[in-house]
C-alpha cells in the first residue's frame, strides 16, 4: 500500500471522499472548481517554474503497522532556499493544505533534504500562509499515515458527512443523487 499527499489531504476533508478515491472511484474530472483550482495552480506564479524544481520523492516509514510506502510529487521547490510552495483557490480546507504540505516537508526530510518550511498561497485572497514542521507535528503525520490506511482498508464505503458540508465536493451527485 502505498500512501501519497492527496490521500493525507483528503483524510482531512472527509473520509467516504478518501475511501472513494483509493478505490479508484474517481469524479475530479467532472468538477469545475477541481478545474479551476488546477489552472490557478499553473498559472498564478510563471515565473516560479524558473526558480524552483518539480521533485518526486518518497520514503519507506516505519509504524506500527510496519513499513508504509509514502511518495509525494511536489510542484514547487526551492532547493536553494529549502521551501516547498503550494497554490490553493481558497483556504476553506485549510487544515487539508497545512497537513499535504507538512507531509511535503516530512518526506524531503526523511530524504534528509533540507526543507526549512512550506509556504500555501491563496492568490485570489492575496494571503500567504506559513507551515512549519515541528517533531509533534511529524508525530501526528505518522498517525495520519496509520488512519488513512485503516480508513481505505475498510470493506465497505464510511457513510456521508452532513450534507451542508458537500456542496463544492466533486463526489457531490455520486453521494446524494438518490436524495429529495
Ligand atoms: S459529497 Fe460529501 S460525503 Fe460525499 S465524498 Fe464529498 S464531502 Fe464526502
């Protein structure tokens, strides 16, 4: 089983999407604003693509339940200067971002890069955010390692969330399309 940064982001938006998405049930690709956020990604910085490095890394984590493969493909690295920069169309899953970046920075580590911090741009908001990566920090990425691999090894799909929380979701109709 191998574990990956989408996979640690998504276990903090909502478990049925992770699940859905390790059993390969995927609806990215019927969303606009998956869309949307991607073409942001791309095009928000051209001149970052000149200053820093697309890097594939990944490391064999030792838990509880043994050796776990986690990889990670990172857009944006600044080698030099040790910052791992992520793009978001919106900070409303801030906590997603935070851990996907942590994660970034933990694997470089691991990799014994150096990786002083990561930086989460919002350019539709004008606002930067900062993640450090401290030893509790590495701690609580090695028990989300551990909960995604509980959650995707489930038999069966873990119910919705409230649907208040689905509406931007691209899973959306696949969840609730038997619903009044
Ligand atoms: S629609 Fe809601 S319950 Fe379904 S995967 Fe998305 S967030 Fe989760």
């Amino acid at each position: 089983m191998t574990i990956n940064a989408t996979l640690i982001n998504i276990l903090h938006i909502c478990h049925r999407e992770l699940w859905l998405h390790a059993h390969a049930i995927r609806m990215e690709h019927t969303s606009d604003i998956v869309a949307e956020g991607k073409l942001l990604g791309e095009t928000s910085y051209p001149q970052r693509a000149d200053k820093n490095q697309e890097l594939e890394i990944s490391a064999e984590i030792f838990t509880d339940k043994g050796f776990v493969t986690c990889t990670a493909k990172i857009d944006f690295f600044d080698a030099i200067r040790g910052v791992v920069y992520e793009t978001k169309k919106s900070a409303a899953k801030e906590l997603a971002h935070v851990a996907q970046v942590q994660f970034y920075l933990y694997l470089l580590r691991k990799n014994n890069v150096t990786a002083h911090y990561g930086q989460i741009e919002y350019p539709k908001l004008r606002q930067t955010e900062r993640v450090e990566l401290n030893e509790e920090d590495e701690k609580k990425i090695e028990s989300s390692i551990l909960k995604v691999i509980e959650i995707i090894s489930l038999e069966t799909c873990p119910p919705t969330l409230p649907k208040s929380k689905c509406s931007k979701c691209s899973y959306f109709d696949f969840c609730w399309s038997g619903e009044e």
